[in-house]
C-alpha cells in the first residue's frame, strides 16, 4: 500500500490537534504502509511563495502541487514507457529495510494552477530542479543527510541516453550524500 502523507505546519494553518493527528499516525504509517511518499505543508507553503511567486497561497494551491506530485508518481501506472516502472518495483528498488519505506519527493518543473504557458524543459534543467531543496516536498535539506536511495521519473519526449548521463552526473558529483553501501541505488523510468 502506498500513502502520500501531508504533515501539517504551523505556518499553514493553526488547528491545534494538527500536530497530534499527524504524530499518532506516524505508527500506522511505519507498520502498515509499504510506500510513504512524504508531503510537508510548510514546503508546500514555501514552493508557493518562493518559486511560484504567489502572495497567499490558497489550499487550492496546495492541492495543486500535491495532486501533481501525485499525478507524477503514478504515471508509469497509466502511460507505457520505453523504461518503465510501477508502484511495486518502485518498493523493491527503493526500500532497503521494511521500516525505511519514507519517501521525499523532489518535483520539476513546477507551475501554479493558473500558468498557461509552456517552455521546452531540457533533461539537465529537471535533474537539476529535481534535487534542489526548492523543489522538494518536505521542508528537509538533503545536504543534512545521505540519500540511501533514488528514483527519477521522466515523463514527455526525453532521451534515454540523455537521462542516464544525467543521473550518472548527479551521482557523481554528489556521490558524498549517498551511501556507498548501496550499489546501483538509483533507478530511472520514462
């Protein structure tokens, strides 16, 4: 089973059992899910005022990023692909030990619910956005821990050559932050 779980943040909104809902459940989460992709409210708050550009972020907003979140880990599961994956392999290759199954997700390129007009990405600039902390959907840095993990998942018209360069290259240059311990620790689909 897999959970896309919103954390609650003061920043967001102030209801007092917020906290409490979301620290009862964490057990549940760890006992009964087999994927947990992670969703911080602040972060979403703070991808809609920083990188959005939005003054007041609505919940509307914020049901946006997470619905395309949503949309983006489940796409392998609608659309074929020259490489592609699914909810179960995505468990097997991501999940090291039963309890570590808590994912954060990293999302590119984000638009607000209005945005009407498209730019031609190219696969650099996602990888890149993908892993900037301003992207991520969990208000955590990434440079203050090691990835034990990685999953990128590349939708549209992209090279496959191209995005296993690319990975290879973020592996590379950021080899410091994952673990050794764990060979061929990312996967690609597209």
């Amino acid at each position: 089973m897999a959970t896309f779980s919103v954390v609650p943040s003061p920043k967001v909104s102030d209801t007092v059992v917020e906290p409490y809902n979301a620290t009862l459940s964490v057990h549940q989460l760890v006992e009964n899910s087999d994927e947990t992709f992670c969703i911080d409210n602040e972060a979403l708050y703070d991808i809609c005022m920083r990188t959005l550009k939005l003054n007041n972020p609505s919940y509307g907003d914020l049901n946006h990023l997470v619905s395309a979140v949503m949309s983006g880990v489940t796409t392998c599961l609608r659309f074929p692909g020259q490489l592609n994956s699914d909810l179960r392999k995505l468990a097997v290759n991501m999940v090291p030990f039963p309890r570590l199954h808590f994912f954060m997700v990293g999302f590119a390129p984000l638009t607000s619910r209005g945005a009407h007009s498209f730019r031609a990405v190219t696969v650099p600039e996602l990888t890149q956005q993908m892993f900037d902390p301003k992207n991520m959907m969990a208000a955590s840095d990434f440079r203050n821990g090691r990835y034990l993990t990685c999953s990128a998942i590349f939708r549209g018209k992209v090279s496959m050559k191209e995005v296993e360069d690319q990975m290879r290259n973020v592996q590379n240059k950021n080899n410091s932050y994952f673990v050794e311990w764990i060979p061929n620790n990312v996967q690609t689909a597209l």
